[in-house]
C-alpha cells in the first residue's frame, strides 16, 4: 500500500485500523494524513516505512503504527517500522509505535538529495487524546469527524518548549506533577515498543507514556546481540 501525494487524507474507522495492509505500507511525500480509529491508525503485516515530509496524525484506540508478522520472508525480514523522515503525532490508547521486529528511526533523503529528521509526538493510554468509556465495546473518539478538529492532533501541547524541560506546557504544570510514580496501564500502553532491536539515530522526538517510553520485550536475539 503505497501513499505519495499532496493535500489531505482524512480517514476514519469506527470498527477497525485506519489504514491495513497484509504486506506492506509506504508513506512518503508531503502528504498531510488525519487518521481516526477505533484499532490501529497504521497496520502493516511485514513493514511500514514513513519518509520524506509527509504530516501525519493519529487518534486510535490500540496502536498508533504497527507491525505483525516477524517472519523470515524470501529476501528480507519482516517486521519492521521505519520512520526516514516525517511529523508524526500519535495519541494511541495502546502503544504509539509496536513493532513485531524492529523499529529504526533515522534521517532520510529524498530523490533530490534532500535531508529530512523525524520530528515524532507520542501521548499513551490516559495521557493521550483517545478516550474511552467503562468497556473497549462502547469507546468513543475523542475528536469528531470534521477535518478541522482533527488537524489539532498534529500538534502538541504538552511537548516542552526548545529551551527545556520547563515552561511551555513540559514537565511543570500539566506535566509529570499530576502523576504518581506508580502509575501504569493495565493494558500495554509504551511509547515504542519492539520485540527485537529499537535503533533511534537521529530525530526530534517526544514520548508521554503511562507505560514505558522506550521497551524491548527479548534480552538476546538469534545473532546473541543484546536488544
């Protein structure tokens, strides 16, 4: 499944993932993609790759990009989640970014030699803008369907501001103070979690996580490399 366009995307599941794919799913360009979903915002089976400068926003109610399948295919490995690029806002229930595999998070070029750094937003669980009532059966969305309300989720107001981690909405005043050390979801609720290898290289990258912000499930993969 391959994205590559100008404009908006608008898209909206009340029953299952925004955008699904049984291999896998590419975004690039600079497109501006508002997804809204009950499931995962982004699923693809075997991999799903964002690059260049495409915007991207995300209220769902399980994992805002995930992968499935860690198997070993013909000619490459499945499983992987890669970011090249992009400004991605995930406010996910469950985990932001979950990977079967492996997810890697680097600077990416484009065709014309242009450079591009992720800037990436993670909300989990009750930090996040998806709510849902007593049971997952009956969870309602926290945005309504009209593109202007869900273009405020490619921005963030809890990100701390370029100086710091205080003022500006960060860590002081509607940030860490209103928790308690013990809090955790009941559910898996990480900013970016994979079964294998997390490689962060270069990005600018926010995780406000009622789980772990940044979690490997394996102590020793099959090559004896530690994840």
């Amino acid at each position: 499944t391959l994205f590559r366009s100008k404009g908006t995307l608008l898209i909206i599941s009340y029953s299952n993932s925004g955008i699904q794919s049984k291999d896998n799913v590419l975004v690039k360009g600079s497109l501006t993609m508002l997804i809204k979903a009950m499931n995962n915002g982004i699923k693809g089976n075997d991999k799903v790759t964002i690059k260049e400068n495409p915007t991207i926003g995300i209220v769902c109610g399980n994992n805002g990009i995930r992968t499935s399948n860690s198997d070993m295919g013909s000619s490459a490995q499945h499983g992987y989640i890669y970011i090249y690029g992009g400004t991605i806002t995930i406010n996910s229930y469950g985990d932001g970014i979950d990977a079967e595999y492996s997810v890697i998070i680097d600077e990416g070029t484009d065709d014309d030699g242009n450079t591009y750094t992720p800037v990436i937003d993670i909300y989990t669980n009750t930090y996040s803008s998806y709510t849902t009532t007593s049971t997952t059966s009956t969870a309602s969305l926290s945005y309504e369907s009209s593109t202007n309300s869900l273009v405020s989720i490619t921005t963030n107001a809890m990100r701390p501001s370029a100086g710091g981690f205080t003022g500006g909405g960060g860590f002081t005043g509607g940030g860490f103070s209103s928790g308690t050390s013990a809090e955790k979801a009941d559910d898996s609720a990480k900013g970016i979690k994979a079964n294998e290898t997390i490689e962060i290289n270069a990005g600018n990258i926010f995780i406000y996580a009622y789980d772990d912000g940044i979690h490997t499930n394996i102590e020793t993969l099959e090559t004896n490399v530690k994840s």
